[in-house]
C-alpha cells in the first residue's frame, strides 16, 4: 500500500517539533537555531512532494486512482465513516501544486522572515498550513476534507495575525476565521442535505456521492428542493473559503500577515479550495442548474468587483488581493456554465503567476523596509533587476499576453462562457462572457499600472530607502524566479485552440466528464446550440482568443498612456471617495446590518433580558423561601448551613403545595 | 461487588485524606491526588472490560408510607462507564488545578471534592429512583461547602443561590419519586422501564411526573430560562470545584434526561419535544450572545456553558440516533474542553487576582505556554474537527438535520460561528496586542499546571479524531434509551413485544 498518509503527517511533524521548539525556547533572547528550523520546514513540505510525485507515478498509466486507504473508523455516520485518503488525478494536480508551490513558498519564507523573532513559530504554522490543505484535498470523505478545511482556516488566521502586537492585524486575523465560519457552517448543512438526499444508502464518502449522483436514482433528484438547498450551502461555503460576494470582504484585510503568507494562503492554495470542492461535487452541482446559473453571475459580479477595487489601491498587495478575488470570480464563473476542468487548469496557472507576483511584491517590500505604497515606489527595475524580471513573467501572464499561462487559462473560460447552453432562456452565458472581457481589459490595466508605479516610471523612493535597497538574497529570488518560469510554461499544458495539446484536460477527464458531459446533454437538447456548436467551433475559438489578445495589448496601451508618468501625488493618504467607498463598502454595510445590531442585542440580552428579568425572579424565590424558613436575613449572616436547611423546608412546603391537586385526585 | 467498591472507593478515599496533614498543603495535596488517581484506575475496566460489570441489587429499606422497598441497585453501561470516566478524570484535575487557590486548607478541600465525586459516582450508577436522588441531591452539600469556604468575594451569596435554585428544581422530583413508590409501589428504573408501568397512570398524573423529572435535570444542565443560578456559581466557585461541576455535575442533567426522562415518558417526551428543543436553541443562541457581552471570563465560559450543552439538549429532544450518540460525544468532549478552560483561567486569577476581559492584555509574548494552551481549549471549545467537541456536535448537528424540521439544525449551527465571535474576542483581549507595563511580572505556567492542562487538550484529540469508543460504548445506550421516543414521535406503531409486557404486568 502506498503510504499517502506521510503525505499530511510529513509537515504535520515539522509544525510539532517546530512549534515545541518555539515555545520551549520563549524565554531566550535569539530563539532556536535558525538553520534547524529552517532546513525542517523546508524538507518536509519537500518530502511531501516527492511522496506526491511517487504517488501520481503509479497512476500516470494503468489506473486512474489509487484504492481508497480508511485507517480507522472515525464518526458512527451511516455504515460507520472511516478516516480515508484517496488519490485519484484531481487530488494528484492540487496536490502537486501546493505542496510544489508551497515547498518553493516555505524556501522564500526562511529568507523573508529570517530576522524575525518569531521565526520558528512562523515555520511552524507554515507547516501546519500544509498538513491542512494537504488534508483538505486527500480526504476521501466530506468530514476528512472538512478537517483540512477549518484547519486552513485556522492557519490563516494564526498567520494573518502573526504579528499579533498590532490590533489591526488582529482584527483581520479574527475577520478571516468568522466570515469563514459563516461558510464552514453552509459547508456542513450542504453536506447534512446531501446525505439525507442519498437515502438509505447515504455516506459522506465522495466515491459513493457520485456512485449515486451519476445514477438514476440521483439523477432523479434533479432540481428538487434538497439538492438545490445542498448546492446552494456548500456553494456558501466556497464562498467563504474562496473570497466570493457576499464573503469577500476578508480577504483584503488578510494582506495584513506576512508576505509569503499572502503568497501561499491567499492567492495559490487555500483561496482555490472552493473550486476543489466544486470539482470533487462536480456530480451534485451539475443537477441544480439554478445554483449553477447563480454561481455564474455570482462569479462575475465578483470578478468585476476585484477588478475595479484593484484599480484604486495604493497598497502593492492589496492591489494583488483584489487581482485574486477578481481571478477566483474568472474560476467560478467557469464552474457555473459546468467547465470544471478549465476551472481547475485557472486555478493551476493562477497558482504560479500570482505566487510569482506576491514573491515579487514581497522582495520588493522587503528592499523598500516594508514600504507598500506605491506612491513611494518607482523606477527600481536597476534595483532589483532579479525581482524585475520575475514580474514581468507574472504580469505577462495574468493580463493574457498571447502564450503566457494566464491567455491559455482565460481564454478557455471566456470560450466556455460563450458556448454554454441558455440558462432559464436567458443568454447568460454569452452575457457574462462579455462582460469577462471587459473585466480582463480591467485586469490587463490594474495590473500593468502596478508595473508601471513599482518599475517603470520615475522614481519616487526616498534617498535614504533608496541607498539601502538591494537585490533579495538567493533564498528569496530563486523561488521567484522558478515560479516565473512555472507561470510561463503551465500554459503548455492545454492550447485551447489547437485540439492536440491538451494534456491536462485529458488528465482530469476521468474526474469530471460525467457531470461535464451532463451539462453537454443539456446543452445538445437546445437544438439551437446543437445546431450551431460543431462547424464553427474552432472559429470562434479563434475569435475569442483575438478578442482576448486585442483586449491585454488594449489594457495595457491605457495603462501606458496614463499611469507612465507615476502617480500625481506622491505622499500616501488613505483612500477616498470614489475609492474608498468601493473598497470599505461591502464592510460598512455588514457592520450596519449585522455586526451592530447583533452586538446590540447581545447587550440586550445580557443586560436587560438576564439581568432584570431572570434575576429578578431568583431573588423573588429567594426571598419566598427565605421567608417561610423564617429569620432569613439574621440566619444568614450567623450560619449558612441552617439558613440553607430552614429555606429548603420552606421551598418543600412550597412545592408540596403546588403538588397537591395531583395527589389529592390520586388519593 | 466491583461496582459497589467502586461506589466506596471516593467515600473510603475522603475518610483516608481526612487523616491528612492540615497544616501542609502539599502534603495534603499529594495524598488526595494519589488517591484520586488511584479510583480513577479503579474506574478504568468500566470502559475496557468487554463485559459489563455484573450488576447489583438487594434490597435496602422500605420507604416509610409506601409498599416500595428501595433497592440497592448499582449497574454499568456505556453511558455511565463513560460519565464515570469524566468525573475519576476531572477530579485530579480539580484537586491539581486548586493548589494554589486553596493553600493550606487541602485537606478540608479535598475532603468534599471525594465525597462529590463519590455521590456522583453513585448518582451515575445507581438504577433506583431514591438511591439516584439521594445521591443527586446529596451532591450539592460539599459543592456549597466548597463553594462557600473557599469561593470569591462574593461565595456566600453565590452559594446560597446556587443551593437555593438548584434544591427548589429537584424538590419536585423527590416528591414524584415518593409518589410513584406510593402509587406503584417500586422504585426501580429497571422495573419501571421494563413494565412501563408509568404509562397505567392518568395522562394529569403522568405530566406533573415528567414536568417534576425534566425540570430536576433542566436546572441541572441548566437548560434556559432555569440558568439564574449558573453564572454566579460558576463565577465565586474555587477552580477545582468549578471544573467538577461545569465539567462533570453538569453533565448529570443531560444525563438524568437521556436515563430518566426519555425512557420512563417516552410519549410525554415526543409531545413536549418541541418545548424542549426550543428551550434547547434558546439557551444556544442567548448564551452564546451573552458571552459575547460578558467581561468577567468565568461568566463568558459559563455562559458558553449554557449554549454548548443547549445543543445536548436540542439533540436529545429530536430523539434521532445520531445525535444522541452526539450528545452522548458532546458530554464528555465539553466536560474536557471547559474544565481546560477554568483551570486555566483559575491559573491567571491565581497570579494577578483578576480575570475580566480587559484585565490582560498581549500575553502571548509573556506567557506562551499559557498563549498556546489556553488557545488550544478555545479552539476544542469552537469544536475545531479534529476534536473530541467537534465529533460531539457534528453528531449533533448532523442528528438534528431533518428536512422538515430543518430550522432547527439552522439555527443550532449559529451556535458555531457565535462561538468563534466571542471565544476570539477573549483570545485577542488577552493575548494578544500590545504587551501592558502594568503585567510585567506575570511567570508563564508552571509543570504543575502543564501537567494538569495537557492530558486534557491530549484527550480531546484524541476522541476528536477516535469518538469510537465514546460514540459506540456511550453512544449506543443512550440512542437505545431514546428508542421508545422515537418511535413514538415519528408514529411507527408500537412493537409486539412491548405490549405483551404492559399486559403481563396487568395479569400480574
């Protein structure tokens, strides 16, 4: 049997021995030895991907999936729920990405965080982060993907509030882990409807979820109310975990953490698990069309929300932020129209150009003494000429500069967009994918307006910032730049438009053609789509790929055109207007409508309701009791024992009383 | 006769420290904690031995004006193995976790800690009504002595209250049980079970019964609008004893529901159901906002107390199998995680004689152990997966689920994101933030309280990712215990079987 279990229980040992060494050495001056620690957090993510690419050795011929490993039994649910990894080839890509991306992540984070006291502890729960996210995508079952589930969250929070002497990332770090407990709980009820929809043969178990959502029985489930409620719920809890409207809002403020963190958690791992769990449900999702169709608009609405706040941020990485949520939008607008594997190849190439981007970010604050303003930035393409480079790979990338990975990613969804069948009669497919381009202009010019403020223009950088400034060291720019290389070369993986080279489509066949192949049938039963479909396909994969291109050389001619010269203004100033309130909007208007008034009626509750009422009424018995025992108040200063003996005589008689209707009929 | 040693054991146990030093402190410390340690072993083959232990009966004495000879009556299953198991557990923990609180006065303290663990032990045990409410009721004497001996300021009053409260509910359950003896002349659960005999009763008699036997357990848990005395108990109470009667005495309402009410009123149960289960989600979501008000910690905890076995509460009242095996779960995991959290705020007050929300404040820079420790029992508390509290409402939850009743589940599973509103409200208050000139000295824990927090945190794992044995030993008897209401709320017709015995016991 393959040992899949060192895959989680690798880093999990780096995050214990770490995370003992950490506290045990908290009344030292330095810490312990930095090599150890470092040389542990890093070999063992690494050792999980060599355990990983062992793993996907034996199923790149031969067989699609290795058996099932249960372990143990762990909850009493149905037949008895074991704890259970599975390794088939969805788990193989996202499990070769994160622990690959994340080993490379770890390696930049020894030399990013190398001065920091907290080094260890830091190591520690970077270790910890990848046994969660490990977890999360090898659980063969609801429950075990749950575990990993909540675990990355606590991580994020744990990490966002690394530096927990400031309150502000406090605030952020315990923003992250509510909003996504509102999702984790949308994650269990979808879950709960699920397995009452199975019936009689109901398991968690994601084997046995599409056994019966690919038959009949399942199949004619379709649309019915349970479905629908368990699509919509677990859809709120990718929601959560994937930055969507409404639960977005966190993912800005988790800028707060650390550099690599925003790298790793917030942009290629733990962000693109809602579309996992979209995949893994592949089979569920494609019977509520309902919920598909307002997983498509609820995609794009966030995408454009992204695009647009990325466009007025000063902060480096909260542009970078608002560039994931918008690009997480692109990933479930293509898990709405049923394109699962092109969402998954985005969620791929996305995963190295913005860890890329974020590296590079972080190198550049880190030669900056963690200045994030890009007013304060400029001209440093001499300065950090490794940095540099890098960037302007991820940048190609993510604006869809013909061959980079983010064009053959995008350029996939905007084609599946446009060939999805009729939602409810309504076009909405060819709708969202026009309003994806225009988003994807947004992208190409928020994005090349960071280029430009952070290298390509003026410089704005102080004197005394500007002496000291240097080149990351090799520990940092090596991940960088191997990343950069990464987001060039995933986009070989799947030339849309050319049929021939699509490997990783062919690789994630096996995982979801059935429910991909169900939304086809509904498509080929509009005879209109039917009709249209077959002769003109590659053409307009053509098409839309020059649409695509025209749009990135557009962007960024506007980008050139306005922001070449730098900013207008050079001293930072908090956001306002316009800007401001596209950003802190969706905030406010959670804090009005739920977080006051569910703190006011907490108070109420507490202060009033409790207080007054309840209380009032124990001192009224109380003091009924104390009166038939007689003597309470002198009693009770002289001896407890009697007083309490004399009130309990007085509360029989009491209760003896209200009792005797009952026993006067029953004698 | 195991059984019955294990009954003596606490009380042999109390009279053995009573001979203990009582001028040192630590001495009288050790002997208690080797004592307790050893009843906890003592306890031990309750859950091991793949046989349960042969049961006791005889005949003890004729209640006065009735026909009914109370038995001596002692029997094991699952769910009392499982209980037990919590209370032996909890109360070296306790004894451990008072040290420093009660100094020199151990002796005297411990003294009361073993004969309350001894009466829980009992109450647990014992299969007839007056022997169970003789133990029940007899708990509450050295609670209120520990309470009012070695409380907070305010432990006079808070301890008068608590006895106060806690007396008038169960003083109805006295007289339910002495009627009962009078009208059909026993006392046996077993007998009453088996025989159904409750049922021969007028549906006027059989109400007052139920009314007296739930609300007994509902001030117990305490269960919503019952909850008065709860937060200032918990609040004046020394550590250890807060730990036994938040972590085990607690328990012994939700337990006197699932043993007592459920099987002894299975129709009356599934008619009120609704009552309870309202109640059940009242408690969930007001104690849950009222921690979230709360500064005083021990208030914040008791308050999230009352939310978290809310939800037992909720789950025993939907009868379904999985969430009594989850309440089953969730009483034990809860029993740990909260006693984890007293000890540890016992552990602060301790140092700096205060422990309100705004009293502390970046802590985890000067004490991470503390930091780490008492963020690890914030997170079981959450019912973080992977522990034993999240196996525990999973259950529940999952149990709860039902298309037609979905509301409940809904709004049941607030519960869980309040939870981690007001527990990483307290978590930031105190840990973390700038470090407070005013806490300068403030030493991390020691190994005694390392040793005394750790195993907890360790079990909670464990069961987190293991309720095997909980789900399966305790879980099963209580689901069984809950079989008659089920049937009947969901309107399936009566077994065979049962109705034989009902006109056996006529014929009789």
């Amino acid at each position: 049997m393959y040992p899949l279990w060192l895959i989680p229980v690798l880093p999990l040992v780096g995050f214990i021995v770490n995370g003992l060494l950490s506290l045990g050495s908290a009344g030292s001056k330095r810490g312990p030895s930095r090599g150890f620690v470092a040389a542990l957090a890093v070999a063992m993510p690494l050792l999980a991907f060599l355990v990983t690419i062992g793993a996907t050795a034996h199923i790149w011929n031969g067989p699609t999936t290795l058996p099932i490993q249960t372990y143990w039994e762990w909850l009493p649910i149905g037949k008895g729920l074991g704890f259970g990894l599975q390794f088939d080839r969805l788990t193989a890509l996202m499990l070769l990405f994160i622990t690959g991306i994340g080993t490379l992540i770890h390696l930049y984070s020894v030399g990013y965080m190398r001065e920091d006291r907290g080094f260890a502890r830091f190591m520690a729960y970077l270790n910890l982060f990848m046994a969660s996210m490990i977890i999360l995508v090898l659980g063969d079952s609801l429950p075990v993907t749950f575990l990993g589930w909540e675990g990355v969250g606590l991580c994020s929070y744990l990490l966002i509030g690394f530096w927990h002497q400031d309150h502000a990332n406090n605030d952020a770090a315990r923003k992250a882990f509510v909003i996504n407990r509102i999702g984790d709980l949308g994650f269990l009820l979808g879950a709960f409807c699920l397995y009452l929809a199975m019936g009689k043969d109901a398991s968690l178990r994601y084997v046995d979820i599409a056994d019966f959502f690919q038959g009949d029985a399942g199949k004619a489930l379709a649309s019915t109310p349970l479905i629908v409620a368990a699509c919509a719920l677990l859809f709120l809890g990718c929601t959560g975990k994937s930055a969507q409207l409404p639960l977005l809002t966190w993912l800005p403020d988790a800028m707060a953490g650390p550099t690599p963190v925003s790298a790793l958690i917030h942009a290629a791992t733990m962000v693109t698990s809602g579309v996992y769990l979209a995949a893994r449900l592949s089979d569920v999702f494609v019977l509520a069309p309902a919920v598909m169709t307002a997983i498509t608009l609820i995609g794009c609405a966030t995408a454009v929300y992204g695009a647009i706040a990325g466009l007025v941020q000063w902060d480096i990485k909260k542009v970078l932020a608002y560039s994931t949520v918008s690009q997480l939008g692109f990933m479930f607008m293509a898990v709405g129209v049923g394109a699962f594997d092109v969402a998954l190849y985005h969620v791929f190439t996305h995963a190295f150009f913005k860890a890329t981007l974020f590296l590079g970010a972080g190198s550049v604050i880190h030669a900056l003494h963690h200045e994030q303003d890009l007013r304060r930035m400029g001209g440093l393409t001499k300065v950090l000429p490794l940095t540099y480079s890098s960037m302007v790979f991820g940048w190609f990338a993510i604006i869809g500069m013909p061959l980079g990975s983010g064009f053959m990613s995008k350029d996939l969804i905007l084609e599946r967009l446009w060939a999805a069948p009729d939602m409810f009669g309504v076009q909405v497919g060819k709708l969202v994918c026009v309003v994806a381009l225009i988003t994807a202009l947004l992208t190409a010019i928020y994005m090349s307006r960071l280029m430009y403020y952070v290298f390509w223009s003026p410089s704005r950088v102080p004197a005394e910032v500007k002496a000291h400034a240097h080149e990351a060291p090799f520990v940092m720019s090596a991940p960088v730049l191997l990343l950069s290389f990464g987001s060039m070369v995933a986009g070989a993986m799947w030339f849309g438009a050319v049929p021939q080279i699509n490997a990783f489509e062919l690789w994630l066949r096996p995982v979801v053609e059935h429910a991909q192949g169900a939304t086809a049938l509904v498509a080929s039963a509009d005879p209109h789509a039917a009709a249209a479909e077959p002769h003109d396909h590659s053409a307009l994969a053509w098409a839309i790929a020059g649409c695509s291109i025209a749009v990135a050389f557009f962007g960024w001619l506007i980008a050139h055109l306005l922001f070449r010269r730098g900013p207008k203004e050079s001293e930072p100033r908090p956001l306002s207007g316009f800007a401001a309130a596209w950003t802190s909007g969706l905030d406010r208007i959670y804090d009005l409508v739920i977080a006051k008034p569910l703190a006011a009626l907490a108070w109420i509750v507490a202060r009033v309701i409790d207080q007054a009422l309840l209380t009032g009424v124990l001192r009224g018995i109380g003091e009924v009791s104390g009166f038939l025992g007689e003597g309470y108040v002198a009693l009770q200063r002289s001896r407890l024992r009697i007083s309490v003996t004399l009130s309990l005589l007085g509360a029989v008689v009491v209760v003896a009383y209200l009792l005797m209707p009952v026993l006067s009929k029953a004698a | 006769m195991y059984l019955t040693a294990l009954l003596a054991a606490p009380f042999a146990a109390a009279l053995l420290a009573c001979f203990g030093s009582g001028r040192d402190g630590a001495a009288a410390t050790r002997l208690a904690l080797v004592l307790a340690l050893a009843i906890a072993a003592l306890g031990v083959p309750l859950v091991t031995c793949l046989t349960a232990p042969g049961a006791v009966e005889h005949a003890w004495f004729s209640l006065a004006g009735t026909g009914a000879v109370v038995q001596f009556s002692l029997a094991s299953d699952g769910l009392t193995a499982w209980l037990i198991q919590l209370v032996t557990f909890l109360v070296p923990v306790g004894l451990l976790a008072s040290r420093d609180q009660v100094g020199e006065r151990m002796r005297e303290f411990a003294v009361a800690v073993l004969v309350m663990e001894g009466l829980m032990i009992g109450a647990l045990l014992s299969r007839d009504l007056v022997l169970f409410y003789l133990c029940f009721e007899g708990m509450l004497i050295p609670m209120v002595v520990l309470m009012a001996l070695f409380g907070g300021t305010d432990r006079r009053g808070a301890a008068l209250q608590f006895f106060l409260y806690t007396m008038l509910g169960s003083v109805g359950l006295l007289v339910a049980i002495w009627y009962i003896a009078q009208t059909l002349q026993t006392t046996s659960l077993t007998e009453l079970m088996d025989s159904r005999m409750l049922a021969t009763l007028s549906s006027g008699e059989q109400v007052a019964l139920f009314a007296a036997f739930a609300l007994a357990f509902a001030v117990k848990v305490p269960l919503a609008p019952f909850h008065g005395w709860q937060a200032r108990a918990y609040a004046e109470c020394p550590t250890g004893a807060v730990v036994l009667l938040s972590g085990a005495m607690a328990k012994l309402g939700t337990y006197g529901l699932i043993r007592f009410v459920l099987p002894l009123f299975p129709e009356l149960s599934a008619e009120y159901a609704n009552l309870f289960i309202i109640l059940g989600l009242v408690s969930v979501i007001a104690g849950a906002l009222m921690a979230w008000a709360a500064t005083d910690v021990k208030r914040l905890i008791a308050f999230s107390s009352l939310s978290h076995l809310g939800l037992v509460v909720v789950g025993i009242f939907t009868f379904s199998d999985l969430a009594l095996k989850g309440a089953a779960v969730q009483m034990v995991a809860h029993g740990i995680s909260v006693a984890a959290l007293f000890v540890l705020v016992g552990a602060l007050e301790s140092r700096a004689l205060k422990r309100g929300i705004d009293d502390f404040g970046g802590l985890a820079g000067r004490a991470p152990i503390l930091a780490t420790l008492f963020i690890g029992a914030a997170l079981a508390s959450a019912a973080l997966p992977g522990t034993a509290n999240f196996a525990g409402e999973f259950l529940l939850l999952m149990g709860v689920f039902q298309p037609r009743q979905w509301w409940i589940a809904a709004i049941a599973g607030l519960s869980t994101i309040l939870t981690a509103v007001y527990l990483l409200r307290l978590v930031q208050r105190w840990f973390y933030g700038p470090r407070r000139a005013d806490l300068a000295v403030l030493p991390d824990l020691g190994v005694r309280e390392v040793v005394t927090v750790a195993p907890l945190l360790a079990l909670s794992l464990f069961f987190g990712f293991y309720p095997k044995p909980i789900s399966d030993q305790a879980g099963t008897v209580a689901s069984r215990l809950g079989a008659e209401a089920r049937r009947v709320a969901s309107g399936a017709p009566a077994p065979v079987a049962v109705v034989e015995t009902k006109d056996a016991h006529a014929a009789r």
